[in-house]
C-alpha cells in the first residue's frame, strides 16, 4: 500500500524556506503590474497602491488608475487566488487518496464545471449565469460522484476515484454534445475558447463573488491540515487515535470541490496545477502537510501569476492559459517522476 514519508514534527528550516518563498511571490506582484501594452512606471505603481492603501490623492491620470485598478489588480488577484485554490487542492487530495497521481479534477470538478459553462453559453447567458452554473455543475458532478462511491458496499478510496473517473467521462460525453449543436460560428467558439482557460475577462465582482467560497475553503484545510499527516498513516492507525475517518474525508472533498469548482468558475479549465506543484512544494519544504499546504499555496499563486504574465505578453493575442500550462507542466511532471522517486516510497 502507498504510504507517505512523514516526520515528527516540522523543522525550523522547513518554517524558513516557507516564509522565504513569499519575497519572489510579493516581487512578482509588483512587476506584474508594469506588463502590459499600457506602460506603467513603476513609481506610478507605488503612488496608486499607497494611495488607495492610505485613502489619499495620488493625482494620477484617470487611465493609470483605470489600468491599475480596474485591469491589472482583478487579473493578477484572480492568478495568484486560483493559483493557490488548485495547488492546495491537489496537495489535500493526495495526502487524502496517498497517490501522488492525483489532482483537484479527479472526482469530476473540472469536467461537470466544463458542462455547465458550455449550457450556459449554449442558451446565451451572461457572463455572470455562465460562472454560476459552472460553480453548480461542478459541485453537482462531485455530489454524484460521492454519492455513487458511497452506494456500494465496502467502498474505499479507490472506490471514489473511479467513480470519479465514470461521472467525468459522462460529463466529456455531454460536453462534447453540446458542442455537437452548437452553433459552430458563435457558441462554438465561446465554448472552446473558455475551456482552454483565460483571465482576459475577470473583474473586481469575480474576486469578490468567487473568492469568498475559495477564502473558506483553504482556511478550512489549512485548520486541519495536520489531520492529513494521520490519514496518511492508513486508516486503521487514524481510527485509533480518535480520527472520524469518514468525515475528514468528506470534510476535506467538499473544501477541495468547492475552492477547485469556484476557481473554475473564473477562469475555465486550467490544467496540471494542482498535480504539479504539490510535487513541487513537496520537494522544497519535504511531505509533512502542516507546511507543504502552505508552500503549495504560495507556490501556486506564482507559478499562475507568472504563467499569466507570459500569456499576455509573448504574443500580440493572448495565449489560453491551459495551452502553457499543459506545455510547461508535462514534461516538467515526467521530470519530478524521474528526480523524486525516492520521495513516494
């Protein structure tokens, strides 16, 4: 059986190099706030973030401050937010199903997600009906997962995750009817377009709106992120130590849905995230989930803030999100599989 690498307790340097990881990640915010096809100085960066920090004049132009706040904060919030909401995501669930293989879209998130975005653009909705019933879809394909896994007899993790796999490959199926009637110059378009993942729409109601459910959730299980390190033990060893297994399981399913359906909402389907950069994050800071949870957040609001900066900006049209994360993240994956595997033993 899979077992996790776990110590005692964390060590001061595991605590340090978690804290350090935060100076590129400040760094980074800064700068992203200069890239774009509307130059902004940098000091006009300081003088409109200090201003609205302190509520004075900073007697900037209209447009900087249109660019700055109205553009640039909602989109670089909205990566680093959905960044961070996929990496703990996938850290949980692989403390939680102890497979290294696992990601936040295992139980059919991102596939029911991908279905309620493309019925929604299907009758013409707006973009508001088209994120909300993407957030249902998505928690209604892990609800019927869930409830399937818990129909049969006996079920087990394994259970779970291949009934995950069933209920996503019904919701490609539905998908891919859709898209079928669809009409192929205008919905059709839209469809793909949004499953390929994008922040070119995101505003300051989107931060607000999705990032409520996402805030509750990470809280939720960095609260109860030590109780990974006991289910990582096997269950029999969880249940004596006075560990109600079935309900930190389901504890920590709805938290990982709902964080993952809500980023998904924003943003459409961004793949490898949540598989990678727990890999990541757990070569840095070691397997103990009462600081890889953290690094896993940090780390992955950096690498999607900065997978963002390029795909605004190495071209003259935007690149999809979910083109460059698949194309940096697979070979990079196949990578740590080939450096770490002394690390899932």
């Amino acid at each position: 059986m899979f077992r996790w690498k776990i110590r005692d307790k964390v060590t001061s340097h595991e605590i340090s190099v978690t804290v350090l990881m935060i100076i590129p990640l400040i760094l980074l915010f800064f700068i992203s706030f200069l890239i774009g096809m509307y130059p902004v100085s940098p000091n006009e960066v300081i003088m409109a973030l200090i201003s609205k920090i302190f509520f004075i004049n900073s007697n900037l132009p209209a447009a900087v401050n249109t660019i700055i706040f109205d553009i640039r904060l909602p989109r670089i919030l909205a990566a680093m937010m959905i960044g961070a909401s996929l990496s703990i995501a996938g850290a949980a669930f692989q403390g939680l199903f102890q497979n290294p293989l696992v990601s936040p879209d295992k139980l059919g998130v991102s596939a029911g997600a991908g279905f309620g975005a493309a019925l929604a653009i299907l009758f013409s909705a707006s973009v508001f009906m088209i994120q909300a019933s993407a957030f249902f879809w998505g928690l209604a394909a892990v609800g019927l997962t869930y409830f399937l896994g818990r129909a049969f007899k006996g079920t087990s993790m394994l259970t779970l995750v291949l009934c995950g796999i069933a209920i996503a490959a019904l919701f490609s199926a539905l998908l891919s009817l859709i898209k079928y009637v669809a009409d192929p110059y205008g919905q059709l378009q839209t469809i793909v377009f949004w499953l390929m993942g994008s922040l070119a729409a995101v505003n300051n109601q989107d931060i607000i709106i999705m990032g409520i459910p996402i805030f509750i959730g990470t809280i939720i299980l960095l609260m109860i992120r030590w109780r990974l390190n006991v289910l990582s033990m096997g269950e029999e060893e969880a249940q004596t130590l006075g560990i109600n297994i079935k309900q930190l399981q389901t504890i920590i399913i709805v938290c990982c849905t709902v964080v993952t359906a809500s980023a998904v909402s924003i943003c459409g389907i961004i793949g490898w995230i949540g598989l990678v950069i727990p890999h990541v994050a757990r070569m840095i800071v070691g397997p103990d989930h009462k600081v890889l949870l953290p690094a896993s957040i940090i780390l992955g609001a950096f690498f999607l803030l900065l997978i963002d900066n390029v795909a605004r900006t190495i071209t003259t049209t935007e690149i999809p999100l979910g083109i460059l994360t698949a194309i940096i993240g697979a070979p990079f994956f196949l990578y740590l599989l080939m450096k770490s595997k002394e690390v899932w033993t």
